[in-house]
C-alpha cells in the first residue's frame, strides 16, 4: 500500500513539474551546492592540518573560490558557510571586529574569483 501511495505522489510531482528545464536547473543547483559544501569543508581541514600562523585568510578565501567556480549553488553554500561562521565566531573567539571584517573580505575576495594566494603566507608548505 504504501509503495503505491509513493508512486502516485512521485507521479503526482513529476505531472507537476511540466517544466523540466527548471528542474534540471534546481537540481544543478543543489550538486554545485552540495560541491560547495565539500570544498568548504575541505578548505578548513586543511587550515586545521597546516595549523600555521597567519593563514587563515588564505584558506577562506581558497574555499570561497573554490566553491564559487562549481557555479551559483557552490557560490551559494559559501556565502551562507561563510556569514554563519563569521557571525557565530565574531562572538565566541574574541578577535574582534577587525578580524571578522578581514576574514569577509578574503571570503569576498575568494568568491568574486580573485587568486586566493593573495592571502598565502610566506612559508606555508606547498602541500596547501
């Protein structure tokens, strides 16, 4: 019974959704998106593992760019990865206005498409 109730919604849905090109578009989205996520996450790994001085605007702006050239679902997840990190750690960690503004322009920098070496600091392994 219930299988039945699940194709007749799925039928339901896809007789909905005439419009296919929105769909695949949407569903591109939410891939770049989901891509985004992950080179985020990669991008703080890495800043985590290389735990050098000074490099941290390098990495934000590295994930930013990274995920912003998925396309607009990868520049989508930044943007909102990178606001909720920023707000939550503008309150917690103590650095102060200043570093939270320099940390949104890397990101800024990072998702307009800018070379995130601008950021690199001297001496971090090329590994990174």
């Amino acid at each position: 019974m219930r299988l039945w109730v699940c194709i007749a919604l799925l039928s339901i849905v896809l007789c909905a959704s005439a419009d296919r090109p929105a769909v695949v578009r949407a569903g591109h989205f939410v891939r770049d998106a989901v891509g985004g996520a992950r080179d985020m996450f990669r991008a703080y790994k890495d800043m985590r593992e290389a735990n050098y001085k000074g490099a941290d605007k390098y990495f934000h702006a590295r994930g930013n760019y990274e995920a912003a050239r998925r396309g607009p679902g990868g520049a989508w997840a930044a943007r909102v990865i990178s606001d909720a990190r920023e707000n939550w750690q503008s309150g917690v960690s103590g650095r102060g206005h200043e570093d939270t503004r320099a940390d949104q322009e890397a990101n800024a920098w990072g998702r307009s498409g800018g070379d995130p070496n601008r950021y690199r600091p001297a001496g971090l392994p090329r590994k990174y």
